[in-house]
C-alpha cells in the first residue's frame, strides 16, 4: 500500500492520512517484501511528485 501523510509544519501533528494506492499480493514462493512496486519522484522544479506503480504479478503481461 502506498500512504500519504500530511505533517502541520509548525505543530507536527498529523493534518491527514490516507491510502492512496494499493496492489496485488504477489503468490508463490518469489520473496515479494524485496519489491517495492510504486516509484516515487519529486520534480526538482516543483512541489509536484509523481508516482510510478509496477503491477508484477498482473495476469496480463502488458498491464504489468
């Protein structure tokens, strides 16, 4: 699962939380807590940040 966490920057408690992405539990015997399947990047340019989400065990191949 993949949560975002929003930090109040000058009390530090927690403004809001929530799931944002989810994927699949892998099956059989790949060890998948070694995957990470999302990909975070910020824009060095910008607040902005983008997220990259790898479906390895998808039954379709191109969907992967």
């Amino acid at each position: 699962m993949l949560h975002v966490i929003i930090f109040d920057g000058n009390t530090g408690k927690v403004k809001d939380e929530r799931t944002i992405a989810r994927t699949a539990p892998g099956k059989g015997m790949l060890n998948t807590a070694m995957l990470d399947p999302f990909e975070v990047k910020k824009d060095p340019r910008s607040d902005n940040y983008a997220v990259g989400v790898f479906n390895l065990f998808g039954e379709d191949k191109a969907k992967q």
